[in-house]
C-alpha cells in the first residue's frame, strides 16, 4: 500500500493517478482520504464545461449522469492509493451503477464535494457509495462498482 498521500491533492497530483484528461477529468482536488475507505473530492462546477452549451442553452444544468461520473473518478484514486504496484498499473472499469438518485438540480457556480465509502473489496471487484452534495444538500447519490483490468494493446 502506498503511503499516505499528502493533502490536499490538487488537480497535478490526481493526473498523476487517474488517466482521465480535459472536458472528462471531474475532479479539481482530494481533500480527504482514507485508501481503501473512504475519499472526499471536489469538483468546481464552472460555466465554462463544453456539456452546458447543449445541456440546456438558457438554463444550464449539469448532467446527472457526469456528476456519477466524478463519484467513479474519487472512488478511483481512492483504490488507487489502495493497491499495490501491479495494480496501480492496469485501467479501472466501470461494472455498474445502482440506486442513482438525483435530489436536485447542480449549476455553474456550484462546488459538489464528492463523498466515497467503501462497502466491499471482493476478488478485485470494489463497491462504494457515493454521495454528492452542494453545501449541506445532498444533489446526488449511487452504489458503483468497478474492477481494475490489464490495459487493451
């Protein structure tokens, strides 16, 4: 396991573990974590994402489904920080999404904290819950599973 990485991990830091780049990295900073346990992010949600101009010109609202999207990003590193070095070096999948609940509408302007907890680890299959809030309300939440596999040639 690696050890302890220093926090707040800023958006150099997180490229450093996720392969995701710009307009689909959805995580600006880590600011707690716990490997294996439990992750905090942040995403700034800012006017200038490419998914407002369609997504809906004259009241713009962030996807539902990109908001999962930055929960699977946290949950990622926290696995990462979690694995040993073989690990570390394989791509992290999507397996599946379950109980997605949308409470409230995310905008520009808006900073969702991103919170992951783990509720299994099982033959290298990860489960978590995920939450997603603005301020003290909950915007979002989802069970997520992912598994880590070798990278397509």
């Amino acid at each position: 396991m690696m050890e302890q990485p220093v926090l707040p991990m800023d958006v150099n830091e997180i490229m450093k573990i996720l392969p995701h780049r710009y307009p689909f990295l959805m995580v600006d900073r880590i600011v707690e974590v716990d490997p294996g346990v439990r992750c905090v992010g942040i995403k700034n949600v800012t006017i200038n994402e490419p998914f407002f101009q369609g997504h809906f010109p004259g009241h713009p609202v962030m996807p539902g489904v990109l908001i999962v999207e930055a929960m699977a990003q946290v949950a990622g590193i926290m696995a990462y920080l979690a694995s040993d070095e073989a690990t570390r070096k394989k791509v992290t999948y999507f397996m599946s999404i379950d109980n997605a609940k949308f409470r409230r509408p995310v905008f520009p302007g808006d900073q969702l904290r991103i919170e992951i907890t783990t509720t299994f680890n099982r033959r290298g299959i990860w489960g978590v819950d995920g939450k997603a809030f603005v301020g003290d309300s909950l915007v979002t939440e989802a069970a997520l599973k992912a598994t880590f596999a070798e990278k397509a040639a």
